[in-house]
C-alpha cells in the first residue's frame, strides 16, 4: 500500500512515499481504516528529527510518519463491539512513534470514534491530538467548570482555538491572547474578552484568572 515513511531522521525532505508498505493486519481488539486525511502536529516534525527516539518513540527505521487521521473502518477485530464496517470515523494512534499515514491504518478501538456528521473528513482529521490535549489540560488538570475564569495563549493556533471552545462549553468565562488578525477569529469561538499581544504585553493584563493556560509555549 502507499505510505508517507522516512529512513532517516531531519528535515522535512526526509519524507517520501513509497506505495510496497505493508497493509496492517486487523487484530481481535482492532479496526482496519481507509484513511481519508491525515493531519500533521509539531509532533510530527519533532518524532521525525529524532526526537525522543531514545526513549518514547524507539520504532527502528524506516518508519510510518503520521498521528491523526480520519477515514472509514473496512475491518473489526473479533472483540470491537463499539466500531462496525462503513463507520465513518477520527483517530489518534498512541503509538508515541505515529505510524499512520498510508492507505490503510490499525488503530485500537479505543483510539478512534465516530466522525461528526456536520463536518468533511478532511476537517476531523484535524481534530484528534489537538483537541485533545486542550480537553485533557482544561477538564482532567484543572477540572474547570461553571464559574471559572480563565485566560488562554496562543487562542488562535491548534491548541488554543480548541481550548476557546471547550472551556466555554465546561462553563469558564474565557479570555484570550492573540496576534491583530485573529481578533475576530477568537472572538467567532465564543471569547469572552480578546487581547492583542502586539498591543498588550501579557503581564500588563489587569485581571485575575483561576488558571492560565499556555498553549503558544
């Protein structure tokens, strides 16, 4: 099958396709999809430079570039009770080392559900890891709810646009830190007040917050 691989670490041209990969097999806890898209994370770029290839992500190469993807499910395993073949759906793989940017991809059944009708594949391809890293740090770290105040950097990129959306969804009055042209964009999110980092340095901000959430870095 075609695949997206690259036999050694660097750069972007490091990648190329070869289409002799071999197809995953589907296991008795797993589902066999025909990807659709794939969407690339910093992830991506950091696992195919080296990084953590001593110690989370020691997959020898060549090896399967890829996190996210969406598509349709063309087999079950034995045991998946949850996924049937025809399901539309969205995935991250937990493989640190990715692993899923070819024709077909393996995912356990736990690392993927049912797309959302109301967009293309192509978007919830773009949905797995970002979200939810934002899901993760908002709900299960700081466990925000009704009331909460919140301000959250980097509200335009991956991360931080997710994290607009899901702290207003748990009941957090949301702030945001954006460059000029994205003002509007945050704000379409559902923020509640916006603040131009180009016109406002960060900790000028005369505010108090239960939690500030970093997702520029």
């Amino acid at each position: 099958m075609d695949a997206c691989i690259y036999k050694e670490f660097g750069k972007e041209h490091v990648l190329e396709w070869v289409d002799d990969w071999v197809k995953p097999e589907c296991k008795s806890d797993s589902v066999i999809v025909e990807v659709a898209a794939s969407s690339i994370n910093p992830k991506d770029g950091l696992l195919r430079k080296g990084k953590f290839s001593r110690t989370f992500a020691r997959d020898p190469l060549p090896r399967l570039t890829g996190l996210d993807v969406s598509g349709t499910v063309v087999e079950v395993g034995k045991n998946v009770s949850r996924i049937q073949v025809g399901d539309a759906v969205f995935g991250m793989t937990n493989n640190f080392s990715g692993g899923v940017l070819s024709t077909f991809a393996e995912f356990k059944e736990t690392e993927v559900a049912k797309a959302p009708i109301s967009i293309s594949l192509v978007d919830a391809a773009s949905i797995p890891l970002a979200a939810q890293t934002a899901l993760q740090a908002l709900r299960d770290i700081c466990r925000i709810d009704q009331g909460k105040k919140i301000l959250i950097t980097g509200a335009s990129r991956g991360v931080g646009h997710f994290a607009i959306q899901i702290a207003k969804h748990l009941g957090a009055e949301v702030h945001g830190i954006c460059s000029t042209g994205n003002i509007e964009f945050v704000s379409s999110l559902g923020a509640h007040c916006v603040y131009d980092y180009k016109k406002t340095e960060p900790a000028t901000i005369d505010d108090q917050y239960d939690f500030i959430f970093d997702a520029a870095g």
